[in-house]
C-alpha cells in the first residue's frame, strides 16, 4: 500500500510515498498499476480528470471495442514497425479477454475481429477499477501535475494537492486527440524535458475534409453510405464509406487518413465486390431500354448513381449509350480520384501519430534508455494502430510491459 505523509499545511496537501507512479488513469496507465501491483508493488495513479478511463466510457459508440482478436504488429504504424512486437508478444488479445471473462463481463465480435461489449463501455472501467483495487493501488483523481523532478531517490511530482514521490515513474497520458475529452501534450513535454526526441504528431483515424469547391459538388451526397475501397499508395482499405457535409468519414476512410498526408490524393472504389462495368454492360443486353441511372442504381445507392451519371453528364437509353460510355461511369464509381483539402483535426480523432521516439525507449519495458525508471506508454509513443480495437490492444500491451518491470 502506498504511504501517505502530511507535510506542512493542509493547502500543501500530503506527500504520498510509493514504488510506483502512474500519470494517467486511461487505458495504459491504469493496467501499468494493475501490473504493478500484483508484483508487489505500491503504486499512485494520478490524473486530472474527475473520473478515470474517459476515453474508455466513449469509446465503440458507448460499448468499447476493447480489442481485436487479429492484432499483429503489420496493424501498427511507427517509425519503427519492429518495436510493438515485444509487448504485444507478452500481452496478448486473448489475454485481455481472459481478464474480461472473469469478471463476467458479456462481449461479442462484431466484424473483422472488433470485440466489443454486448452492454457498455463501463462494464471494463468497472473491471479495471477492481483489479486496482485488488491490488491496492491507489487512485488520485482532479490531481493536476505542475511539475516532475528526477531526485537521488527516484521522481518527485508536484501537484496542486501535495508532492508524490517514487522510484519508478510511468507516463499514460495520452496524446492530443479528442482535447474535450482532456487529451493535452503533457507527456511529449515531458519527454522533451529529459532529453527525449519526439516525432512530428498528426491527427490520425479521423474523417477528410474537402475544399469549398469539391465540396459543393458532392454536397447532394450528404448522409449516404456506401461500402468502399478506398486506396492512398500500396494501402487499401474495405469498409463503409460516408459522406458528409464537411467532407468523407466512414470506418473506410478513418483506416486512410492514419496514411494520407496534406496534397495526397486518395482514390475511392463503391461497391468494390461487385464489377461495375460488367454490371453495366449485362444491363444493356438485357433491357436496352433502361437509363444508365436505374442500372446503377440498382447496385448502388440511388442518390449516388444519379449523382455519378449526371457527373459523367450521361443521358439516354442503355441501347443508345456506346460501351465506353458505360465504361467511364464504371470508372467514375470505381476510380474516383479525390484530393481532400485537410482533416478535421484532433478535435475528431480517434488517435495521434507519431509521438515518442521509440528509439529512445527499451521495447521490452518502455523504459526510457537514458533515465533509469522513467517509463512512456500508450498512444503518447509512436505506434498508432488500426481502427477496431487496435489501439486499446497496444494501451494493454504497453502498459502492462511496464507494469512488468516498473
């Protein structure tokens, strides 16, 4: 258990004595503390916001997509692909579900191997508070960090609700993503502050935006959802894609933007199981009388279809229209070349890229390499991962790694 010592008057708070500190009671921190303490370890978790896990509670539409049964270190992005091996190796989905399972917590798998709650995101907050508990590990929330010290001891943290002090400190606050949400770039400054290097950070997992004047010509496309292919370079992804009235979303588009950046362009396939083309061309000899609309649109959703043909500014018959013209509005579903003009930034993103030098940092431990019981983990590192429960699998991953060692 952690030791609680007051010094000086009640404004100053108390000085709390551990093994362990955890900043950061999110995904990551919170299973570094649970790790932790079943070593034997005492441990503080502070944070500055009033309750615990909030990225958790919102996360899956309210269910939490807890993890992906297909995690492998080809679904994270960093700098250095080879550097999640280690953790994810140790801390596996089926472990996390192994967890989950005795605490009777009821799940399912939705699609492409996303589990996610079958009653809410709470149930694995709950889950985690209990094993922190188990393990005595001490909570300390609305606990604002004013400044971290490295002492002969160990750390020294300074709060406005007194001084922590530890041999081991473990930073899981996070990136900039979802700032209402609390995010801030506490843990890049930190790092930057003991002689860390951090990589360039940028939104990722959120929805394109397009320029005023694109935007005005797809704008009767508002609201319509399609399922898509959508490529940038070697890298596709199949899901579902959504128009909006500030430019494209969908789970197809979220994997992309991780890829895209500024002056890219991304190119986007509907329907892409079904062969457009040939589609068209079995339409035409079966009812020559049908326009090239009703035939698309029997595939495709009707405002789309209209929205293609007129595009490719194609009128008449299906009889009367010539093969190439059949073949260009194929094209023009299938090959559709767009240059969105931005994203719509952290305010939306389900992540940040980039982060951490991971080169500054030990893969077996997250320890940092020049300061000695200094440990980063979760999305403040540069490993992103996939959308679907990817990124929860590296917070359990990473944080446990630490706990194992902190």
């Amino acid at each position: 258990m952690e030791k609680k010592t007051p010094v000086g008057s009640g404004k100053k708070g108390l000085h709390h004595k551990s093994d362990v500190i955890v900043i950061g009671a999110g995904a990551a921190g919170m299973m570094a503390a649970i790790r932790a303490g079943k070593r034997g370890r005492s441990v503080a978790v502070i944070d500055h916001a009033k309750a615990p896990g909030e990225k958790i509670r919102i996360s899956g539409g309210g269910r939490c997509n807890f993890t992906n049964i297909h995690a492998e270190p080809k679904n994270f992005l960093s700098a250095n692909p080879h550097f999640c091996k280690s953790a994810l190796a140790r801390f596996t989905p089926a472990d996390f579900i192994a967890m989950v399972d005795r605490h009777g917590i009821a799940w399912h798998e939705k699609t492409l191997g996303q589990l996610f709650c079958d009653d809410s995101a709470k149930d694995i907050i709950r889950m985690l508070l209990d094993e922190m508990r188990a393990v005595g590990a001490g909570l300390h929330l609305g606990t604002e960090v004013s400044g971290v010290e490295r002492r002969e001891a160990g750390f020294h943290v300074s709060t406005g609700r007194g001084f922590y002090e530890a041999s081991s400190l473990i930073v899981a606050t996070g990136g900039k993503s979802i700032p209402k949400m609390g995010a801030t770039g506490f843990a890049y400054r930190l790092a930057e502050q003991f002689g860390l290097a951090v990589l360039e950070t940028r939104p990722g997992l959120v929805p394109l935006t397009l320029d005023p004047g694109l935007l005005a010509s797809i704008a009767p496309l508002a609201g319509i959802s399609a399922p898509a292919e959508i490529r940038h370079g070697r890298t596709a992804f199949r899901e579902a894609l959504l128009f909006t009235h500030r430019g494209l979303s969908g789970p197809a588009i979220l994997q992309i933007s991780s890829y895209w950046r500024e002056g890219d362009e991304i190119v986007v396939a509907v329907e892409p199981d079904i062969d457009i083309s040939a589609h068209l061309k079995t339409a035409k000899q079966l009812n020559g009388r049908q326009s090239a609309q009703t035939a698309l649109g029997e595939i495709l959703p009707k405002r789309l279809a209209q929205f293609l043909v007129e595009r490719e500014k194609i009128a008449g018959n299906m009889a009367d229209l010539p093969d190439k013209a059949l073949q260009r509005l194929a094209a023009g579903a299938q090959n559709w070349i767009i240059k969105p003009s931005g994203s719509e930034g952290y305010r939306t993103a389900e992540v940040t890229l980039g982060g951490i030098d991971t080169a500054a940092l030990d893969s077996r431990s997250m320890e940092t390499k020049t300061v000695p019981g200094l440990y980063f983990v979760g999305e403040c590192v540069d490993v992103t991962g996939w959308l679907g429960g990817y990124n929860f699998q590296w917070a359990w991953a990473s944080g446990f790694a630490a706990g194992e060692c902190a």
